[in-house]
C-alpha cells in the first residue's frame, strides 16, 4: 500500500512539473494537484481506519 501511495504522489510530481515547464500545459499542474490531494485524503482515510481497531486478546 505503501509502494502505490508513493508512486503516485511521484506521478503528481511529474505531472507538476511538466505541466509548470511546459508552455499551454497548465491543466497537467491541475490533475498533479488534484491527483495529490486525492491520494492523500485516501491514505488518511485508510489509516484512520486502522487507528480504530482494536488488537484482538
């Protein structure tokens, strides 16, 4: 879970970054944002979950 959180906030990065360097491509700095911003409400989520949980006894 771990490998594919970081992967994608490295495509976001990518996409940032084509997106600011190249000229007329400033919708790929808006996916990169969105696509961030998703995948970290995703994995607060998915670790609020686990906090929850109780070890079994």
């Amino acid at each position: 879970m771990v490998v594919a959180f970081l992967l994608i906030v490295l495509l976001a990065v990518a996409l940032g970054i084509i997106g600011v360097a190249v000229h007329g491509l400033g919708y790929l700095l808006a996916v990169g944002i969105v696509l961030f911003i998703a995948d970290v409400a995703f994995i607060t989520v998915r670790g609020g979950r686990r906090l929850h949980r109780r070890p079994l006894r």
